[in-house]
C-alpha cells in the first residue's frame, strides 16, 4: 500500500509499455545515420555525436514523465486539474517525493527486447568511437594491440545506458486516454464514481473500514452496484473470449503455414540438388550477417560482395533458390514462437477464468439477495449480506483485471510473431514470383501494401466508431441509473 497524501491508496498493477524505450532507440539510431551523412564513415567529430545523445536522453526522459503524468492524473484519487504550470510542476515532483502509485508489470519477452536493444547501442557506440569496421573475428583479432579500448567502451556503455534503461523502464506505462483522465478529475471532485470501472473500485474497502457508504454519504445505490457487477463481468467475459478466440486463430495459423514453410525447406534441400550448393548457403548466411550489422551500424559499402545476394543476375537463379529456403526457415522459426508462447497464455488464462466464474457465482447469489431486500421492510441483514457478496465480486474482478495484464503482452508478442511468420510465407510468394518477372513480383508487393494500409485504416475507423458508440451507450445507461436510483423528494 502507498502514502497518497492523508489517504492511503493501492499500488496499481500497471502494463508495461516498450514504446519509451523503443522510441529512444530509434531515435538514437536516426542520430547515427545522421552523423554519417554529415562525417562519413571515416569518425571522428565524437563532440557532435555524444551532444546528440544528450538530448535525445533529455527529450526521452520528457516524454516519460509526460506518460507519467498522464497515467498518474488517471488514477490518482486526489488528483486535481492543473491550472497553471506551477501547478504541473509540483505535481511532476510529487511523484518523485512520495511512493508511487502504481508498479509497471512487464513480461519475460519485453525483457530479451530491452537487453536486445542495450547490446547493439553499446555496439554502435563501440565502433563510432573506435572505428571498427567490422565486427567478425578477424576484424577484432587485429585490434588486439587495444582490446582494453573495446572493453572499457563497452563496459561504460553498458552500465550507464542500462541504468538509463532500467529507470526509463521503471516510468514506462501503457498510454491513457483523455477520458480517463476526466472520468477521474470528476471522481475526485464530485466523491463519487462516474465510471463502471471506477464503482467496482468503489466497492473495494480499504481495511481501516467496515461498510460502504451510504447514498446521503456520497455512495452509490445498491441498484446502481448490481448493474455495474453485471457490466463488469459481461465485459470481463468477453475479453476473455476474444483473447481465447484469437490465440486459437493463431495457434491455427501457425500450425498450418508454419508446417508448410517448413516442408518447403525441406523438399527444396531434398528436390533441387543441382541448384542448392552448400558452400553457397554459408556465403549467403555471411552476407546476411555483414547486411544487418551494417544497417545497424548505418555503414554501407556496396562493392563489398556480401550485397550480391541482393541482386541476382545470373541465369542459374542460385541465390533466388537461397533466398526461398531462408524465408522459409525464418518464416517457421516465428510460427514455432506462437505455438510455444501459447503455454504460458493457457496457465494465465486458467486462472482468469476461474476468477471470472467464481466472480459469476457471486454475481448470481447478489441477484437473489437484492429480489429479497426490494421485497421485505428488515432490510438490514440484506443490506449487509448485499454489501458483502458486492465486495467479493469486485475483488474477483479486480483480480481478474489484473491476471489479464499479465495475459495481454503474451498476445502482443504472439500476435507480433504471427504477422513477421505471415510477412515471410508474403516473402516466399514475392520471391517465386521473381523466376518468372521482376515487374510481376512488384506489382504483387505494392498490391499487397495497399490492401495492408487499407485495412488499417479501415480497423482504426471501426475502431473508434465502435468505441464512441459503446461509450455513448454506457454513459446513457449510467445516467438515467442514477437518475432513477436517485431519492424522490
């Protein structure tokens, strides 16, 4: 539990979000091809590059503490609006001088992103400031005269960009929406929830009470409770299915192509023994490795022959067949990586489903209790009773909430997976086509872009459509609830 002023608050599980990090990354990323352009590959002009990295540091922390800022007007319960800008600036440093309010709940995949991400800056730090020109062995055996320079550069890059990672990660929370921040800044100023969300909160005691409060305290009607369990559980519950619903549509897919790409690597290993030459796959896998670390790096030497797998101009076709059986074993590799990402859903999901039915249990009991208590004038007991069993179906839900944060980044990454297995068998298509005409394997690509832009901006549309209807909805039924479960004077 944390301190929040005189009142004590619970610490919110909160989703961890990449897209800080990622954005800092990419920014940093952008700043190395930018001085590239500016210095060419030969170095030097570090003053220029470190200062860039300095204020990419500064604009990151910004945006964090602005994420941060939104997050925490979110869910404060003493959160008001800021009038000036002294008034954001002691608010900012409130968060810093007291505990905080919520706790960001990554998983063990954003983890590898992050060490992923620490290891190549250090890389690219490593060869701007050393001007290594490759990272392969023998490439680093001939700097053995100064390996102690590699290591420090290295080390120092290490600890201070991971330290600036690990608090950038600490503040790295989900996005919130404008409403979300009203529906609160209004709970706050009027006591009383305005949200289904924010009721089921309500119903939630702290442990130093004994009852909810009353309607001439501030409460919420016992009808107004009622609904807002039925709400929450119905929307629980289709969460749950949707979730359900897509990682089967995954698990189906990859299964389907995944078996398929693979089978295609084989029959081509096995078929086409004149065109597959194996001293020609471990060149292929050599340049692949020289074309990544050069993009990573943004240092492109074009005449260097590991870019000849990009253009193949003989009648043979050899590096076209390469490329096939690469795609398919990449294409593979990432639908194996849905499959198994499904075990850790399904023992995650087990548990929100029983939390949800049990919550469903006690939502039947609170239906009977509330017939009983509009029914009879001892209303008392029931009213107790009806209280209690509201309390356990919110702590079901708030548990269940909570289970499903740890389930969402599992289906993130699942459905990030499925789609880079798809783009590749999309490679596959692409790649077969160039047997017969470069300009057919275009058109088929750029067909292919613009169904894909489409269908996003078709999904956003919908998206928000459907998102402004169902809340149209909801806050019509919240008040005319209110309306009619207010006392007739």
């Amino acid at each position: 539990m944390a301190k929040v002023g005189k009142k004590t608050q619970e610490v919110i599980l909160a989703e961890y979000s990449n897209t800080v990090v990622v954005n800092d990354y990419i920014l940093r990323w952008l700043s190395l091809g930018l001085y590239r352009i500016m210095y060419g590959n030969e170095g030097g002009h570090l003053g220029f590059f470190f200062t860039f990295q300095l204020l990419i540091a500064l604009f990151t922390v910004g945006y964090a503490l602005f994420r941060d800022y939104r997050f925490r007007k979110s869910i404060d319960t003493e959160a008001k609006k800021d009038e000036t800008t002294d008034d954001v600036i002691q608010y900012l440093t409130k968060g810093f001088s007291e505990p905080s309010l919520y706790e960001t709940l990554g998983s063990s995949i954003s983890v590898v992103v992050r060490v992923g991400l620490l290891l190549t800056f250090c890389l690219m730090i490593v060869q701007v400031v050393l001007n290594i020109q490759n990272f392969d062995i023998p490439t680093l055996m001939s700097y053995r005269d100064k390996p102690s320079a590699i290591g420090v550069t290295f080390t120092v890059t290490l600890f201070v960009y991971g330290a600036f990672l690990l608090f950038m990660s600490s503040v790295s929370v989900p996005a919130v929406t404008n409403e979300k921040i009203k529906a609160n800044l209004s709970r706050n100023m009027r006591h009383s929830p305005q949200t289904v969300e924010q009721m089921i909160e309500s119903q939630i005691l702290d442990p130093s009470t004994d009852a909810l409060p009353t309607e001439a305290q501030g409460g919420i009607s016992s009808e107004t409770i009622v609904d807002a369990n039925d709400i929450a559980i119905v929307e629980m519950e289709g969460d749950i299915r949707n979730l359900q619903n897509r990682v089967e549509a995954y698990i189906l897919e990859s299964v389907m192509f995944g078996a398929l790409s693979f089978s295609g690597f084989l029959t081509l290993l096995a078929a086409d023994k004149e065109r597959v030459d194996y001293e020609l796959m471990t060149v292929f896998g050599d340049s692949i490795k020289k074309i990544l670390f050069d993009i990573l790096l943004l240092k492109f030497d074009f005449a260097d022959p590991a870019y000849r797998i990009l253009v193949d101009g003989g009648d043979d076709r050899r590096f076209l067949v390469t490329w096939i059986m690469f795609v398919t074993l990449m294409g593979s590799m990432f639908f194996i990586l849905v499959i198994a990402s499904r075990l850790k859903f399904s023992s995650i999901i087990e548990k929100v489903d029983n939390t949800i039915r049990l919550a469903r249990a006690y939502n039947d009991k609170e239906e009977e209790v509330f017939m009983l208590h509009l029914q009879f004038e001892d209303k008392g007991r029931l009213k107790q009773r009806l209280d209690l069993l509201g309390r356990k179906i919110a702590q079901q839900i708030a548990m269940a909430a909570d289970l499903l944060k740890e389930v969402r980044p599992i289906v993130y990454y699942m459905s990030i997976f499925r789609n880079l297995g798809v783009f590749f068998c999309l490679l596959i298509i692409l790649i077969g086509l160039l047997f017969y005409s470069q300009v057919l394997a275009a058109l088929v690509g750029l067909l292919a872009f613009i169904v894909y832009i489409y269908k996003r901006i078709d999904d956003w549309y919908r998206r928000n459509r459907l998102k402004s209807i169902m809340q149209r909805n909801r806050d019509v039924q919240y008040l005319e609830s209110r309306r009619t479960s207010a006392p007739i004077k």
